[in-house]
C-alpha cells in the first residue's frame, strides 16, 4: 500500500467515503475535484444500489463504479474535441516531456 505522500489523489480521496478537505499545498486542484465529482458519482452509485436491496459497502462500491462507469463519466466530462485542442496545441511539448521521463 501507498503512503499517504506517493498516493493519487483519487486514490486519497477514494479510500474513504469521508468528507476531504482541499489543501493547496498537497493537492492539485483540478484533480482534487475531478475526484471529488467521482466521489459523489460513487456515493449516488451506492445509494441507488441499495435502493435495489443490495447493501454494499465503500470499498466495493468504489470498484464497482470504476469498473461499470469511470470510463464513459471521462469522456462526458473531457470531451475528445478539447483533447484534440490541446494536444495540437501541446504536442511538441507533450512530446519533449514523454522523451525527457523515458530516456533515462
């Protein structure tokens, strides 16, 4: 298990279903809140689950959403035209960066 220091922040966010409060120093803020939209996705998963009669409990309920909804919720809330934006726009220093982490 990751620390709390080398953890995604989704990761951090997710562990629990308690409330996390944002803090500049440690978190990136777009991510933190993309998280925290996950977050409340997932608390809606649940809730609507046990409506069904099924009480299931954080922990799996994160990885059930994550596994039925994460990808189609990414694509809804980053359209591709705007990934296409901005790796045109990017691209070259997009690319410079991938060779800078890779070659060691």
């Amino acid at each position: 298990m990751k620390d709390k220091q080398t953890k995604t922040v989704i990761e951090y966010l997710l562990q629990s279903e308690d409330y996390v409060r944002y803090d500049e120093h440690v978190h990136n803020k777009l991510h933190f809140n993309i998280s925290r939209l996950i977050k409340d996705e997932i608390r809606t998963h649940k809730w609507i689950e046990s409506g069904k009669g099924r009480d299931i409990n954080w922990e799996y309920a994160v990885q059930e959403w994550m596994d039925q909804h994460y990808d189609e919720f990414i694509k809804m809330l980053i359209p591709k035209s705007r990934i296409k934006k901005y790796l045109t726009k990017y691209s070259k220093d997009f690319i410079d960066f991938v060779k800078f982490i890779t070659i060691p």
